[in-house]
C-alpha cells in the first residue's frame, strides 16, 4: 500500500485518472514489479466509523482482485460518498471498471 505524502503528490501530479459515480482511480505507471494502491476518503464520506469501513472494504476488494493486477503501477483510490451506501457486488464492478480502462487489469478477475 502507498502511504507516503509524496506517492500520493506525484500520483496527484502526473496522474491520469477514471471515474465512476462510487470512486475515482488515478494511475500513474512505475518501474515496480508489483502494483501499489493507495487510499483515500474525506471527511465528506461521513464519520471516522464510516471512513474506516468504506476503507476496509476497498482494500478486501483490492486483495480478492490482486491476482489479475498488472505489475508496475501505483494506484490511488479516492472514495466518494455513494460508496458508503453500495454493495459489494456494485463496489467490485466499479473497480473493475475503472481499473480496467486503466490497464491496471490484465487478467480475468
């Protein structure tokens, strides 16, 4: 996982980005033989409580998904408040979807 000020300044800087209506994923391409996420929920998602679960729920997706992650990107995920509300199933189609158009997905997930 990223977890550095400065992986997320330069994700911010120099990344492309996809959108859904439940999150928005930027990407930015390394030369890292592994793929790195990094997470983010604001203050508009809701409580501490619900900050916490919607990241927890994002990061048991990401590692039901890791297989199928094409190596060398770093990628940040930014919830959006709708994600509280959604279901798993709508929570791993916007990842595929977004992640997917990224490139980020390379194999059947």
């Amino acid at each position: 996982m990223l977890s550095s000020r400065r992986d997320f300044a330069t994700i911010q800087e120099r990344g492309a980005s996809r959108s859904h209506p439940l999150l928005v994923a930027k990407f930015v391409r390394t030369g890292l033989d592994r793929t790195r996420f990094g997470l983010a929920t604001s203050r508009r998602i809701g409580n501490a409580v619900a900050r916490n679960r919607v990241r927890r729920r994002l990061r048991e997706a990401l590692r039901s998904m890791d297989a199928s992650f094409e190596p060398g990107w770093d990628v940040l995920i930014v919830a959006r408040p709708a994600l509280v509300e959604a279901g798993h199933g709508a929570l791993m189609e916007a990842l595929r979807r977004s992640l997917g158009r990224a490139g980020v997905i390379g194999g059947t997930v």
